[in-house]
C-alpha cells in the first residue's frame, strides 16, 4: 500500500471537475510515533508527538523514550514524580547520557545526572531524540559516551489559543495542565507560549506525598529564510517523598511491605530512635533554566547560532540518624554541645542529616556554518560556568519528629556556637572547548562524508572547609576528541553507516573532597584531585530501510573504555549522596534494532531489541586487595532488551499497548549477585472527538501504566565490588557489600480529559 487515493469535485464556471489527489503514506508518522527515517551518520531514534500526546501527561522524558533500542528505565513510582529514577543505554548510565534542551545543558554540574521531572512538561514536547551511540560535535556536554537525549520545544502556535488538560489517578493522583499561546503579538512576528502544571500524588507504597510545580515558555521571532531568535526556559519546585532503596534480602523478605518502607509516624522509642520516620526524608527542589538561541543568515552560505544559557537549583536530600552527645567532630576537630542540650538528650540525638546542594550555572555555545558547494564547514566555541556549593548539617528533631524546614537552615550547634558539619565544600568549574567539523555531499548527496575535531578543557576549583581536610584542591585537563563518520545512500531505500568517535568525562565531584564521620572523626573518603579521566572509543556500523510502509535500523556497536566511572550512591552521614567507582577497563559490543509500520488501517506496530555484551577488561583494586574481575560482565548492562509497540487511531478512537522485556544484569563486578529479569506492560485507551464550540478535539484518555501489577526490581542504585566476601588474588579476604535495588512502581490508572481552544 504505497498511497491512498482521494477524489474530489470542483465546481468552477458551471463545470464539474474530478481532480484525483495521490497522498503518499510517507509523511505518516511509523510505528506509532517511536521511529521515522534518519540521514545522519550515527544511530538516532525519536519519539514525536502523536505518541507522547497518548502516553500519561505525567510520564517524564525518560518513560518515553523507554520502549527505543538500548534504554533502560529505572523508576521508583508508577507516574513519574519521584526523582528516584535512572536511565541507562547500551549499560551506560544516566550520568553518562548528555541531556540538552534547544542547544541547553541539563546535567547537574556536580555528578553529570539528569533529572527528567524537572525537566519539560510533556505536552509541550515536539520531539525527543536519543542518540545511542555519540553527541553532536556541536552539543554543550562533557559525559555522553552513553549517548545524547535531545528535547525540543513545541513551535509557538501562529494564532491565539491553549490546551487544558486535568488528570485524576490511583493514589490520590491529580494534575492540572493549562498552556496559552499567544499566535503573532501586532505586527511584530513575535509569537510566544506560556504554560503551567500542578501535579500531586501519594507514594503508591510507604507513607509520604509528592507535590510538583511547573512552568515553561518560549517566545519567538523568525525573519527571512533562516534567522530567529528565542527565549525560553523551565521553572520547576517539586517536593518529593523518598522510597527507600533495598538490598536483594530485604526484597525476598518483606516485598513492596514492611522494612522496605519508611514509617507513617514519629516513633523515638523504635530500633532506630525514629529516624525511620517518613517526613525525615522528604526531597525539596527548586531549578529554573533558561536559553536564548539566535540564529543569523548572513548570506553567502553562512549562517552563525549562538545560544547563551543560564541556570539556577536549589536542593535538600534529607535522611535520619543519630548522634551522640557527646564525642561528636567538625572533621577532626573534636567539639561539645552546650551542656543543657547534651544532657537533656540522654546520650542519643535523633536529627535530619540536611544535605544541601546551591548550584548557578551560565555559558554559552557558538557555531559558524559555512555551506559551499558539497561542503559545509562549522566552527565553534562553547564556554560553561559551573558555581555549586554542598553542605551537610544536622537539625534536631522535636517531640513529634519535626526539624524544622524540610529547606534545612536550622543546624545543630555546638557549644562554641558554630553548626556541626558532615560536609561543607564549594567547587567553580570551567569547560573551554573549541571544534571544528566539515560534511561533504558527494553523488549528489548519496554519500555524505563527515569529519570533525574537538578540544575540551576542563577545569575544577575547590575549597573544603571541614578541619583537618586539604582546603584547597582542583583539577585540570585537556582532552582532543576526534570523530569521523559515513553515511551511503545506496537506492532510495537503503542506507548504510559508519562512525568513530571519542569521549572523555572526569569522575563526580564528590571525589575532590575529604568526609569525615561526625560521631569519630574518622576519615570516611580521602579526596584528590588526581584521579584519571573516563576515555572511550566508539564504532557504529547501521543499516537503515525505509519506504512508504517499513522504517527500519540495524546497527552494530563497539566500544573500549579505559578508567570507566560508574555511578553509586552512598549513604554519607545519612543522606543519600552520588559517587562514582572507577571499574578500569571495559569492552562493549552489541546490536540495536528498531522497525515501525506507517499506519495500516490505521494500525501502526513497532519493535526494537537489543543484545548487549559487555566485560571487565582488568581486575579491580579494594583497598590492598586485588579482585579477580577480568572477564565478568559489566553492571547494569542486560544481556537481551526488547519492546513492542501496538498503535490504532482512526482520527476519533485510539490505543497503545506497550511491552517492554529487561533481562537480567549483574549488581556486582564480581558477579556474585544480579537483579533478575522483567516485563512490564501499559496500555492507552481514549477517543478523540470533533471540535465543540470553541473547544479543539476534545479527548478523553485512560493510561494503565504496570497492567499486571508486576512487583520487580526495576533499576541497580548502588553497585558494589561484591555481594559476599571473596578471597582476592593475593590471599587475604574482601568484605562484601550489598548492592541496593531500585523497586518498580505497581500498577497505577489514570484518567485524562484535555482540550485545546
């Protein structure tokens, strides 16, 4: 079925004319929105917004590119609220992936990660892409050997208007959404939208609420044929409750019940003095980004984009404990509490251990395209400013297990009057990078040839002003980043591919610091800033197919790294905090494949898979000890992924089913435990209606998200060297330690009714 035919009559100076319209099906989007054909010389794939406008309004940027070649979701609750949440691709993770808005950085500049519930609400998406395999020469990012997720805007409407949409849910869960659309302000070209979110649900296990704000905009000009300028940006509070995280007994034990959750009241006299209690652990943040694209055609085959940003965050992750009242440390400084307070307590002080993150970040990035002929030359500079400051204080906790703002700022004290300090540092970053790159489209644009550079200079300052710790400390580097890469047009039909590229990124920033115990003042993490950087070489070798029915890609990937950083949490004084672990070498090889059906009677099918075959290329150092790791598998690298898709929409009715199979991956480099496969499977349903009054398409929409109620283990949130103790290769015994295990959110409905007006 290459094309429908449609015939229409024309009625002009008393004639009757038949005029017959071919429509081919080849602007129809495949496989329900998950893939469309690709022309750059890298693996690409990429949601549009026919299928995001069928997923639940509240799923993040990563449950939607969840069912593409190489993702691996990790979540924490059903509807996307809790921050507890990881992506992985081809086993790299989340703070390996660069995230970038319109030509914007969105990695946390301490520990690289993205945090997709503060980015954009999903309604305002028009794409998202995810290159598997390399970032752009010209993208702002450090960290993306796992690849680039590109999230674009929405273009601002030509005339005035909006969309409303209200959701009510399992668990309590209810959201409101309301984008209004300027159209064309006078006379002046000027266009714009603005929109808000409020969003609000119950942990679907354990006691606790998570609350989300949000706003997004973009204001835009265009003028000529490829000049505009932009301004848009997010502003973003959430506060989030926090699901505990679990070690593989804890699950066969108690499930999604009992010690795997916190406790829904204040209780000093339980096992843990109360600092179990769930109001403990609540997670605030408040982050706004901001960017102004500009692009200029300035004749003659040359065109200049330059993109200035700006971004702010703010942050608290909480958690309980106890000290003592006496015998406590500012670092190795021993310290006493006012004799009152020290009394009073009885030997044991039940406080929130406030972990606080302020971070300002600026830049910008600058290209110059110059298109002769078969070539087209870029050259550009990209400058980034990173300021975050992190402290741990302690605050205590009254006769109901209140601390004061769950924001921190009221610190224990000690007798002398200045706060007890479990952290207390702040670090000034600098990226300098300068690239250069050229295409040339030969046989008239059959074979495209693809060739660039990049220079990246990075810099870390730091100050750590616990006592007895190094208070100065920094960092510096400068890493070339070759790439080269071909694409080949074969028929009209059939493509293939080649690329080479490099990437580097420099261990979290955590590793700078000394941290001490302050119940001992003992040294818990010996800071330097001469660790080595992540190296990484990657090849990809693709086959794309795509005519007016059948979009399809095969690729084939390799990679070797050297000094691999993985990303662990640790629980620092209470608080969860980020970390990395330099698992040495590591050689990755596997297969992606994707293919989507153009819409059939209106039924549109995908598929995509994934074979991973990933390995330790050295043993690991623990301490004096040497672990025999050379050849075990990678962590957090699945052996088989795939994902079907099942999309029917006749203009007024419509569906998506989605299933999405996880195979097993190890949680230890040692291999001695590992967290067992899943499926999981969601379903949309909605009817889509015509236009009422001033009312858009009405719809109505169920999201069943988690179908059959599957209780899994969904996400490794801290690899350890080994589960149990193991006898190293020069004799003496390692201790082993527990990997924990993200928990999958249950089975959740939610019901949807959106208009636009």
């Amino acid at each position: 079925m290459a094309a429908e035919t449609v015939q229409t009559e024309a009625v002009q100076a008393g004639k009757t004319q038949v005029v017959t319209v071919h429509a081919s099906l080849a602007h129809l989007p495949a496989g329900g929105g998950l893939i469309r054909p690709q022309s750059e010389p890298q693996a690409q794939s990429v949601v549009n917004a026919e299928y995001i406008a069928r997923q639940a309004p509240s799923a993040t940027a990563f449950d939607l590119v969840a069912q593409l070649p190489g993702a691996t979701v990790s979540g924490s609750d059903p509807f996307g609220f809790s921050p507890q949440s990881n992506i992985s691709v081809r086993g790299m993770n989340g703070d390996a992936i660069g995230y970038v808005l319109e030509g914007m950085p969105l990695n946390d500049i301490a520990y690289y990660t993205g945090y997709p519930s503060q980015f954009a609400d999903n309604e305002n998406y028009e794409t998202i892409s995810l290159q598997q395999g390399a970032p752009d020469l010209t993208s702002p990012v450090l960290n993306a050997a796992g690849g680039l997720m590109t999230l674009r805007f929405k273009t601002p409407a030509d005339k005035a208007g909006g969309v409303f949409d209200t959701s009510y849910g399992s668990y309590n869960t209810n959201r409101q959404f309301l984008r209004l659309e300027s159209g064309e302000i006078g006379h002046t070209g000027l266009r714009g939208f603005v929109s808000y979110s409020h969003g609000a649900t119950d942990n679907w296990r354990g006691p606790g609420r998570d609350e989300r704000q949000h706003v997004d905009f973009k204001l835009l000009k265009t003028w000529g044929r490829q000049s505009s300028v932009a301004l848009l940006g997010s502003w973003n509070q959430a506060i989030d409750s926090y699901y505990p995280q679990v070690t593989k007994d804890a699950w066969l034990t108690d499930g999604i019940h009992g010690g795997n959750n916190l406790a829904a009241h204040y209780n000093a006299d339980n096992a843990v003095g109360g600092t179990d209690y769930w109001r403990l652990a609540r997670q605030p943040e408040r982050t706004l980004y901001m960017a102004a694209p500009v692009s200029l055609g300035l004749g003659n085959g040359l065109e200049l984009k330059v993109t200035p940003y700006a971004q702010g965050a703010y942050g608290n992750a909480p958690g309980g404990m106890q000290l003592p009242s006496t015998g406590l440390f500012n670092g190795t400084d021993a310290v006493q509490l006012a004799p009152a307070l020290a009394n009073s307590l009885d030997g044991a002080i039940p406080v929130r251990a406030d972990y606080t993150q302020r971070s300002y970040r600026s830049g910008f990035t600058t290209t110059l395209d110059w298109k002769r002929g078969p070539n087209d030359l870029t050259i550009g500079y990209w400058y980034d400013y990173g300021d975050d400051a992190q402290k741990q204080t302690f605050a205590i906790l009254d006769a109901s297990g209140a601390a004061g703002s769950i924001w921190g700022g009221n610190p224990l004290r000690t007798a002398g009057g200045q706060a007890l300090w479990g952290a207390n540092n702040h670090t000034i970053a600098q990226t300098n990078a300068l690239f250069i790159g050229d295409r040339l489209s030969l046989l008239h644009d059959r074979l495209l040839l693809s060739a660039g550079f990049k220079e990246v200079m990075f810099s870390r300052t730091g100050t750590n002003a616990m006592p007895g710790s190094r208070y100065n400390i920094g960092t510096n580097t400068a890493v070339p980043l070759p790439r080269l890469g071909a694409r080949f047009q074969i028929t009209p039909h059939h493509q293939v591919l080649f690329n080479a590229t490099t990437n580097f990124r420099t261990p979290a920033e955590t590793a700078l610091y000394d941290v001490y115990d302050p119940t001992s003042g003992a040294l818990e993490q010996k800071g330097t800033g001469n660790l080595k950087n992540e190296y990484s070489i990657a090849e990809e070798l693709g086959y794309r197919y795509a005519d007016d029915l059948l979009v399809g890609s095969l690729t084939l990937f390799n990679y070797n790294f050297t000094n691999r950083q993985v990303s662990t949490l640790v629980m620092l004084n209470g608080a969860p905090v980020q970390s990395t672990i330099n698992a040495g070498g590591q050689t990755t090889r596997g297969v992606d494949v994707e293919v989507g059906l153009r819409p059939w009677h209106h039924i549109s099918p995908y598929f995509s898979g994934e074979y991973l075959h990933s390995t330790i290329d050295n043993d690991l150092s623990s301490g004096s000890e040497v672990l025999p790791t050379r050849g075990k598998r990678s962590v957090r690298s699945p052996t088989l992924q795939a994902a079907a898709g099942l999309t029917y929409d006749d203009g007024h009715f419509f569906g998506v089913m989605t299933v999405k199979y996880t195979g097993h991956q190890y949680a230890t480099f040692m291999n001695d435990e590992r967290m067992p496969s899943h499926v999981t499977g969601n379903l949309a349903l909605g009817y889509r209606m015509k236009d009422v009054s001033v009312l858009h398409a009405p719809q109505l929409r169920m999201n069943f998200i988690n179908i059959t109620n599957q209780h899994y283990l969904s996400g490794i949130a801290d690899p350890t060297l080994a589960a149990h103790d193991t006898v190293g290769r020069r004799g003496s015994v390692v201790s082993g330690q527990s990997p924990d295990y993200y928990i999958g959110g249950g089975f959740a409905a939610l019901f949807t009714a959106s208009t636009g007006f």
